[in-house]
C-alpha cells in the first residue's frame, strides 16, 4: 500500500469546489450525533445508539434504493433494556426518506476520523487538477455523477444488505479515474512503507493502477457496507465510470511539467 502525499502538476486556478467539497465533509462529520465517541473507540451506549440511529436515517441502505421503501423498524436513538440486556431501542420510522437523496447525503457521511482523512487526502491532491480541467460545476456535477453510480452499482450487487452504506469514497474514485486518463504521466510523491515510510516519485499511471487494481481484487472477495469496514466494489464502480466520463477530455488536456529537482538524492533524469 503506497500514501500519496503531493503531485507534481500545479492547476491554473482555484479549485473553490474541491476546497468547498472538503469543508463540508469537515463540518457534517464534526456534526455527527456520537461520532467523536465512536472514532475513539470509547463513546457510551447511548451515543452509539444516537449515531446508529442517524446513520439508518441519512445513509443509503441498498434495499432501500431497490426496494423503493422502508423497513418497518428502525433504531429510535434510545437506549432500552431488553432480554439480553440493555440495547438500541427500535420502533417503526417516525420520518420520510427519500431512498434517493439518501444517496448524496450519505456522501457526506464517514465512519470515523481515518476513513475521513484518508478520502480528503486522496480528494485534495487529485481533485484540484481533474476540477481544473473539467471547470467549476461541471466538476461537481462529476463528482456526483460518480457518487450515484458507485453507489448504486453496489446496492445491485449488494440488493439483500440493509446495512447503511456511507463515505465520499465512491465519487473520489471516479475522480482518481479520471485524473488516471487526463494525466497518466504526472508525478505523484507517495509513501510506501518499508521499514520506515520511504518517500518515492512514481508516475500517476503506476499509483492509481495499484491502488484500482487493489480494490478490485477485495472486491473479488466479497464487499461489504458497515461503516467499519470499505464497499470496495463502489470503489470499482465509481473509478470505471470516472474513466469513461474523462476519457473525451484526453485530446487538448495540457501535459503536466516534467518535474525537476533531486530524487533519492540525486539529480532526477529527464522523463522522471
């Protein structure tokens, strides 16, 4: 597993929507009912209870978004004592839910503060440049594209789980999907753990086919949704779909600068 942590190929302007999309991943979650208990490990029944029962409300559940309805019971938020003990109470939803919009609510939702930063990472080196290229809302509107897609691509493959499936991580993938087209041969910096996290400048071609072929060889085994574990197949979905999205934007995309400076110490060659 390589961490990438800066790519060598600057943007011609602000990328306000990336930067924006950033933000408001931030503030939902530092808003999440019981989120902070839940990321440390140590939060009380009753926060877990308050987060289960907001995650069933604003996640995407995928027999909801097939099924078209909701189930008949649903964690309340309190806390109750039953035969085995005290637990999460449940009772038959007090609200409409749009399966739907559900979809890109759940994008804004993460499990805790390591899925957060790590798909904010991946956003933030990525996002500017493929935004750059694209423009200001068409970006975001290819951010969402590729959220709905990775999203619904899991649920049909996924159609008997009603655990709620949150995270930006589907629409991101299409964004490395199409950063992987646009510029194949810019040079990301990443860490690859080797001993000691050594520091290495690997053309994005190479980066991003590694990480989508790990994904998809999880996938493979089998994916699953609850916010402690990764729906690696939305992963798969939302890259392939950035793919072809990006791919007419190929012809006239300018080339990243070929970078210069030292690598490993010594003077990099032309090409790296």
């Amino acid at each position: 597993m390589v961490i990438p942590v800066h790519d060598v190929n600057p943007a011609r302007r602000t990328p306000w929507v990336t930067y924006a999309l950033i933000l408001a991943n931030v503030l939902v979650f530092l808003f999440t009912p019981g989120m902070t208990g839940s990321a440390t490990g140590d939060g009380s029944l009753a926060q877990m209870c308050d987060l289960q029962a907001f995650l069933d409300h604003w996640a995407a559940v995928p027999q909801e978004l097939l099924q078209h309805r909701m189930p008949r019971l649903v964690p309340t938020g309190a806390v109750g004592v039953g035969p085995q003990g005290p637990g999460c109470v449940v009772a038959p939803p007090g609200y409409d839910k749009s399966p739907e919009l559900s979809v890109l609510t759940a994008m804004f939702l993460h499990g805790g503060w390591l899925h957060l930063l790590g798909n904010m990472l991946f956003l933030w080196i990525f996002g500017n440049n493929v935004e750059d290229r694209m423009g200001h809302v068409p970006f975001l509107l290819f951010y969402g594209v590729c959220g709905y897609a990775a999203t619904y691509g899991f649920a049909l493959l996924n159609s008997g789980s009603g655990a709620p499936l949150i995270g930006a991580s589907g629409a991101i993938a299409g964004v490395l999907g199409a950063y992987l087209v646009l510029y194949p041969r810019a040079r990301v910096w990443v860490l690859v753990p080797f001993l000691i996290f050594l520091p290495l400048r690997l053309p994005a071609w190479l980066v991003l086919g590694f990480w989508f072929g790990l994904q998809a060889v999880y996938s493979s085994g089998g994916a699953v949704s609850d916010a402690g574990t990764v729906a690696y197949v939305a992963h798969v979905v939302g890259f392939v779909v950035g793919m072809l999205i990006a791919w007419p934007l190929r012809r006239g995309t300018r080339p990243p600068p070929e970078p210069r400076g030292l690598l490993f110490g010594r003077r990099a060659r032309p090409g790296w």
